[in-house]
C-alpha cells in the first residue's frame, strides 16, 4: 500500500512550507485550503489539480 500524505491549511503561511515538504517526500499529496481555487502559492510546480 502506497503511503500519502494529508495537509490542511496549505493555503498560505505555515501550511504552504509543509506542503512543500510533503511533494519532496511522497508521492500523493491531498491539500486543503480556506479559500476555493489553488493550494500551495506554486509549492507544486502546476501540477496540483483542484476540486470544488
């Protein structure tokens, strides 16, 4: 089984830094943020996909 990572508030600040770390580690990621439209200021590169 393949290991991911869940990281909430990964809208701006903090949640952002962590986020990064996490793309560094794993290979799936699930993000949340306050605000509909993207996570992650870039953290990503352009590869985040988004749902509403």
């Amino acid at each position: 089984m393949s290991k991911g990572i869940f990281v909430t508030g990964a809208g701006r600040g903090l949640g952002t830094d962590i986020l990064r770390q996490a793309l560094a580690a794993v290979r799936r990621v699930v993000a949340t943020g306050r605000r509909p439209g993207p996570v992650g200021g870039g953290a990503d590169g352009g590869q985040l996909r988004g749902a509403e």
